[in-house]
C-alpha cells in the first residue's frame, strides 16, 4: 500500500469491549452491554478514519491482550497491525508505545477510541506539523486532557507521573512543555465521549449528519 506519510505511524489506543470494562461513566445510563456496543462503534468508526485516506501506517495497540474477538476481527477488516498495551499505568503504556513505534518510524501519533470530533483532516494536519520541526503535536480536549498526541522522539517527561483522568492533563502537559521549550503545535479543540452529556451530543451529531446527506 502506497502511503502519503510512509515515515510515519498511527497508534490507536484501544480496550477490549467487555461489558463492565469500558464506557462505565455512562452506566447506568446504558447497560454494561449497550456500553460495549457502544464502545465497538465508536472504535470502529475510528479505525475507518484511520484508515480512509491512506495516511500513513496504522497499529492497533490493545488491552489487556490482542487476542479478543474484536481485535482479530479489526485486523482482518483493515490494514493495520495489533500491538499490545504495556506498562502500570496509562503513561507507562503510552511511553512505551512511543519508544516502539519511533524505534522504525521517523513520527507517531497516539490517539484514543472515543473522538467522535477528530477527523482525517485534524490527523493530516497532525502529521504536518510533526514534519515541520515541530517535536510535539497536540490535540486538546474540552474536559481539561488530550485526544491525540504525536512525538518525533520519546519524551518520558510528558507522561511520568501525570494524573491521568482528571482535568489537569493538558495544563500539566503544557507546563512541562514550556519548562522544556520543547517545539509544539496545538490542533483546534475536541470532544470525547465520556460522559451521559456527551453521549447526547454524538446522538445529536449523528442524526444532524444524517438528516444533512
């Protein structure tokens, strides 16, 4: 496959759909089970924007294996690679995955299941200005964290003892940022769906996109 960003690579962050294990902030607004198959949607629509405009490589990194259904199925639909999620917390996984994919690619972006926001054009333009000696590309969310995150090299400053899940993320990535006047661009601001609210909104969105074609 011929890819317009072949030096670099698309890491989707992704949990097997266990009910009970994923989306638990809408529960019990959905069911344990409606909050998994809520979870493959979103997951699945996200690889398809990974994939559609041949970008660049994409690796599916999953947990806690590769070897659920979900994930088997994801590799034999699209082109892309299964990787496995290691490390205690979400900064350790994130480090390690950085580490590997910039050991053979010259840029990585790191990017999560659940931003419905995110389009091909925000990852194009990610992966420009990761080309553009910029060492950090960033895509800011509205809950106080990140969506997406792309490094031409390994910066273990960025995840080390971050409070992972709170509204502080993005502000103490920023600092540390700055304090290691380290280049970066920011892309335009997004949402996740986390929350009942913002489940209400991808509905929203969905029918207005429906309604519009």
């Amino acid at each position: 496959m011929t890819y317009q960003y072949p030096d670099a690579v698309l890491m989707i962050f992704c949990k097997a759909p266990i009910p009970g294990q994923v989306k638990t902030r809408l529960i019990p607004e959905l069911t344990a089970e409606q909050a998994a198959e809520l979870h493959i949607e979103l997951s699945t629509k996200t690889l398809q924007r990974a994939i559609q405009s041949n970008l660049c490589p994409v690796q599916l990194w999953c947990a806690p294996t590769t070897d659920h259904d979900f994930f088997t199925a994801s590799k034999a639909a699209y082109p892309l690679a299964l990787k496995q999620q290691q490390g205690a917390d979400l900064g350790e996984r994130m480090h390690h995955a950085f580490c590997s994919a910039l050991a053979t690619y010259s840029r990585a972006l790191l990017m999560g299941c659940d931003c419905p926001s995110l389009t091909g054009q925000d990852l194009e333009q990610a992966l420009t200005a990761l080309n553009q000696e910029n060492e950090i590309v960033i895509a800011p969310a509205e809950d106080g964290g990140y969506v997406m995150i792309g490094l031409n090299r390994p910066h273990p400053e960025l995840f080390d003892n971050m409070p992972w899940g709170t509204a502080q993320v993005l502000a103490q990535t920023r600092n540390r940022i700055e304090r290691y006047k380290l280049p970066h661009h920011e892309l335009s601001e997004q949402w996740d769906l986390d929350t009942p609210k913002d489940l209400e909104r991808y509905r929203e969105a969905i029918a207005l996109n429906l309604s519009s074609s």
